[in-house]
C-alpha cells in the first residue's frame, strides 16, 4: 500500500516507519491510520526490531490540537493508542531515532521504545497541560521509566528539555552529533539483527514481566479517566480553544 504520511520499509528482519508530513510531522488521525495499518501488515512477517524514525526538521510536534475536539477526541485517543497496542503486540525490540523536536504525542513515541538514539539538536517535552488536558500514554510509561518524581516533574510542567538532558533521565540512550546520527542508529540496529529474533522477543516479554507491567490494564485505565474525566472538563475545552485561537487560556477550574 502507498502511504501518504509515512514510509514503510521491510528488509532483512528490520521494519521501519518513517514519519513523513510536511513540515513538522503533526500526526493526525488520518496519519495515524497509516501507521496502525502499516503495523498491522507486519503481522506474519519476519520482523526482528522495529524503527520508527522521520523526515525533515522534526520529529514530530505531536498529535493534531484540532482533533482533540468535540467528538474527534475518541476516535482520536483510539487510533492513536493503537499504535502502541500494535507495537506491544508485535512484541519486538523498538528503537527510536530522533533528530529535532519530539513534542507531545511526538515524545510519547520514543518514552514507549526500548532503545533511542537523539541528535545533539534533538528537544522533548510533554506541553499538554499547558493547554489543559495531559499526556496518557507518558502517564504510562514515563514513571516506570524515569521514576515517579521526575516522570511527573515534565508531565505537570510541560517543561521541553534538550537532548543530553534527556539521556541523563534515562528518556534517551544516546546522543550523537547530527551529522553521525543515522550510522550511529544503523550500527545499533545491526547490532540487534545479528541476533536471535526469538530470543530478542522472549527477551523483551521478560523484562516487561519482571516489571509486572501489565500495560494493558494501565492504559485502558488511563484512558478512562482522559476521556470520561479530564475531557469533559471546561478547563480542557477551553484550554485546547486558546491554543487554536492562539491565545492565553482563561482556566475556569481551580
């Protein structure tokens, strides 16, 4: 199928999707179902890691503002968790190249790989509460890979951080200058190639369980209070209105 947001590539065990939507990789719902389709081909496919990396400047600025509007916001939260439901069920090692901003649901990408490498340039930062609702899936996964204080630190503030920050919280594995960013990505990658694909998964399914992580259950949770609780808010409409309208919000829940 030929997509018109992102590219997917199938070699040698190695599954790459790269986001691709002038000019800041904005995913929209229409993107989304690119990506959802484009994982759900690679079911049966002998897929050994997993890449998702972009075109252009950013990385991405996160998920359509105008989509978390009125009725579009189910569908919305639906087809944008199941991007992380398909990678999880797909079950292998995710690696994540970064070479500008990973804003919002752009950062969310990377906090739920296994493995990122950043550029120098690279920035992160989860800026949904400024505009008042908050990030579900780095509600996830943000604790349990950062910690709790500082995983909340960044989901309370919004606060965007560069790269090398990123990598002293455990948010980025490394950081490399821009220009080595794309071979340092390619040696890790084959690096996990020249291994035992089965292995790589049972591997990955281990260390979930070792966590007790049932993510699962966590983020169907969370999405229960996004939609039922946090988006039915005045605080939340108006918040995402202001942005739109590019003005300050006037919060009306204390």
């Amino acid at each position: 199928m030929a997509y018109e947001s992102i590219k997917l590539e199938l070699a040698d065990g190695l599954a790459t999707i790269t986001l691709d939507r002038d000019p800041l990789n904005v995913l929209n719902i229409a993107m989304m179902k690119e990506i959802n389709h484009a994982l759900d081909s690679l079911e049966g496919q002998t897929v050994k890691v997993l890449l998702i990396k972009a075109a252009g400047k950013a990385f991405s600025a996160g998920v359509d503002v105008g989509e978390h509007l009125g009725d579009l916001v189910h569908e919305m939260i639906e087809v944008f968790h199941g991007i992380f439901r398909r990678m999880a069920a797909l079950g292998v090692p995710v690696v994540c190249q970064v070479q500008g901003a990973a804003l919002g649901g752009g950062c969310e990408l990377p906090a739920f790989a296994d493995i990122v490498v950043a550029s120098q340039k690279a920035k992160f930062g989860q800026p949904e509460i400024q505009v008042g609702v908050f990030p579900p899936i780095a509600a996830l996964v943000m604790p349990r890979h950062l910690g709790y204080k500082k995983a909340m630190e960044l989901i309370l503030t919004g606060d965007i951080i560069g790269a090398e920050e990123a990598k002293q919280i455990g948010l980025v594995n490394h950081v490399v200058p821009p220009e080595e960013l794309e071979e340092f990505t390619n040696q890790l990658v084959g690096k996990l190639l020249g291994l035992s694909g089965l292995i790589l998964k049972l591997t990955k399914k281990a260390a979930l369980v070792g966590l007790g992580d049932d993510q699962a259950a966590g983020l169907e949770a969370i999405e229960k209070v996004y939609l039922d609780e946090c988006m039915t808010t005045l605080d939340a409409s108006e918040g995402l209105n202001a942005f739109l309208e590019k003005r300050q919000p006037n919060w009306q829940e204390k």
